[in-house]
C-alpha cells in the first residue's frame, strides 16, 4: 500500500454507503475522520435515500466504480488506515475484500454492517458469508454489534459471558486479528459495555449510559473513530479506548433533529455553545 501522504496530515479511507440524511455511513464517517485531524477519503458503495424515520430507497454502485474509487485514492494520496461500513451485496463485498489485499491495506477496521441494532438483517445470507469468509480475516478489528455477533457465531447472546465467548469465537474461527463486540442492543446495565478480545487480551469495556434516542450512526462513528486513530500511529486497544470516549461524548450532544432518530454529535466542542 501507498503510506506516503501528499499532506502532512493522516489520510484515513471509509468504504461505505451514502445516507442522504446524513446521520450514518460516509458523511458520518467523514465528519469522525475531520474531528479527528485526519483527512477523510471515501469508496461509496451505495446510495440510500433515507431520513431519521427510515430508508426509502438503496441503489448499489457497480463494484467497477468500488474498485475505481479505492484505487483512486491509495494510488494517488495514500492511506494510514481504512474503514468498511455498509457494503450491500456479495459482489461488492468480494471486490473490496480483493482490493484490501491487492493493494496491502493495513490497519482495516470491518464494521460488519448486515444487520440493524434493532435485529432486522440487512443483506442476504451469502453477504454474510462473503463478509464472514473473505474480509473479516483481512480486518485488523472487526465491531459487530449484539445481533451481528449472534450471526457470526450462532450463539444467542444475552449476558456479559456470552459476550465474552462470542468474540474469541470470532477471533478463532474467522480470524479477525481483534474484535470488539459491541453492546449498544443490550438491556439494562449491559446496553453500551462493550467487549474486547485480541487473541491475548480479554477486556470489559464500560462508559457513562448515555439517554438519549438519538442514536443513529453510533456504529459508523465508532468504526470511524478506530480507523481515525490508527492513522495517527496510536496502537490498537487505544484507539479503540479513545474512540469510544469519544462517542460517548458525542452522544452527549445527539442532535434532535427530523421526525425519528437524530444522529449523534460529531462536533460537540461546537454544539457546547
């Protein structure tokens, strides 16, 4: 890969879909990336039509264009770290996983976008393979949330143990060099505790609860957050730590905006005043 830089800040790429409403997928992304000084560059794989009520409508983009956009990008600016979110088919999904090796795309943040925090899945069952089999191996994290980790490892997940085992299930069998699972569709005390696994390291890790319905986005930022500060050389369980402070903020400040659920507050130093 490219890791020379045409700037003399840290470039970080998201591979992921457009949400016209702005509260998740690339803008959210993008505006992650910003707050943290690293200059954001963006693989769009779909385009939604969606507010903070629903989506009304998803367009694919060819994997051609997928390719052309990634190569873009790392040939020309390079990049210290990239983020996938939502890739939406079987296709795109085995492109991009194609294009991490080909171009040697280190510091991989898979946010295994197939199914909602509200349990609804989002793709078809031979994406999830597709992620499963060919780019979580290739992902120096992988951030599932609740429902995700119950697909990839076939274990119902409903306690602090089950958590726990369902990321080093996810560590052996796929591979994924570290997971974090995550617990923002958890109840009561669990909801927001999130899990850390390494292959050596087995970590709780816990923040303020946050009140808010206000929501949408949350794993986008997260996922974006991590790659943000892995392109600053920080090392892994650090960004990691940093990036879910740093939502926790955010979540602070969530925007009420529109008819349903708002997106949470990238630039809080600015909605403070």
């Amino acid at each position: 890969m490219n890791t020379q830089t045409t700037s003399k800040i840290p470039v970080a790429l998201t591979i992921a879909g457009s949400d016209s409403g702005g509260g998740a997928g690339i803008q959210a992304d993008l505006r992650t990336f910003a707050f943290h000084c690293v200059h954001g560059t963006s693989a769009i794989t779909c385009v939604t039509a969606q507010n903070t009520v629903g989506v009304a409508r998803v367009d694919a983009m060819p994997k051609e264009a997928v390719i052309a956009q990634i190569h873009a990008v790392v040939e020309d600016i390079g990049v210290q770290a990239a983020k996938t979110g939502m890739l939406l088919n079987q296709e795109i999904i085995a492109a991009v996983a194609q294009e991490v090796e080909t171009l040697q795309i280190d510091n991989l943040v898979v946010d295994p976008v197939m199914v909602s925090r509200t349990g609804a899945q989002l793709i078809s069952d031979d994406a999830v393979q597709t992620i499963s089999h060919l780019l979580i191996p290739k992902a120096t994290i992988v951030t599932p949330n609740r429902y995700e980790a119950q697909i990839l490892t076939n274990l119902e997940i409903n306690t602090l143990d089950e958590m726990k085992a369902a990321a080093q299930i996810i560590h052996r069998e796929l591979r994924a060099k570290a997971v974090l699972v995550k617990g923002g569709g958890m109840q009561e005390n669990l909801r927001g505790v999130d899990i850390y696994f390494d292959g050596q390291n087995l970590e709780t890790l816990s923040t303020k609860q946050v009140d808010t319905e206000n929501t949408h986005g949350t794993g986008c930022t997260l996922s974006a957050a991590i790659a943000a500060n892995l392109a600053m050389g920080k090392d892994l369980f650090a960004a990691v730590q940093q990036a879910k402070n740093y939502l926790t903020t955010a979540l602070s400040y969530a925007l009420d905006i529109g008819k349903g659920q708002g997106p949470v507050g990238h630039f809080f130093p600015l909605l403070k005043n």
